[in-house]
C-alpha cells in the first residue's frame, strides 16, 4: 500500500484487499483462470468443491504444491541473485557493514532489472 495516503484512503484500501483475497472471490478467479487460488480456504467452498468434480484436472497444481519450493525469481534472475550473494559474501567477509551492502545490493539489482522496467508500466525510484 502506497505510503502517505490518509486513514480513510489506507481502510478503504484494506478493505477492498480483504475482498480480493476472500475465499469467495479467490475461487471464483481460480474457476475463471485456470491457476490454483491464492488462498486455501476457496478450496472449502461448495462452489469450488463441485468445480473440482467436473474439472478433476484443476486439482492437480493444487497437489503439486506439496511438493514446491520457495524460489528467487525475478527478471534475470541469476544476476540479480549474485549481486546480492556477492554483498552477502562482503559482509561475511568484514569488508562492508550490512545496511551498506544492501543499498549496493539494490542498487545493482536496479541496475540490472532495469530493462525490463523500461518496457513495462514499473518505474525505478529516482
């Protein structure tokens, strides 16, 4: 949520993020799409239970999800990634201070992501 806006703005805010990621609405954009809901409960609902009868197909991503790992991705990804192991590594090593190595960290994470962001709507801070 963007810093700065007022209590009303930020409840409003709040609320409509409630409402989307609901059991209700999460299931609904999981029938429309195709991908798994976002959120587990959705796979309580009567609606999405008759859904995984017709489509026993849908379920099986949800399955899989057993099975997955968390994973660092990003828009060229084995670069970024070593930019920060790199910071990592210099900390490690004594030859930077932490809050140091993650403005540099980000700094050339920005750097390289920079392509991308330049042919999408995403703007890097100035």
């Amino acid at each position: 949520m963007p810093a700065g806006n007022d209590p009303a703005r930020q409840a409003a805010a709040w609320t409509l993020i409630q409402w989307l990621t609901s059991p209700e609405i999460s299931g609904g954009w999981s029938r429309f799409t195709g991908y798994f809901a976002p959120v587990i409960a959705a796979y309580d609902r009567p609606e999405m239970q008759a859904y995984l009868v017709e489509n026993p197909d849908a379920k099986v991503a949800l399955d899989q999800l057993v099975y997955a790992q968390p994973w660092f991705d990003t828009y060229n990804t084995v670069a970024v990634r070593k930019a920060l192991e790199d910071q990592v590594q210099a900390v490690l090593s004594g030859r930077i201070k932490a809050p140091e190595a993650m403005v540099l960290a980000q700094k050339a994470a920005d750097e390289l992501m920079r392509p991308y962001v330049e042919k999408t709507a995403l703007r890097l801070p100035e």
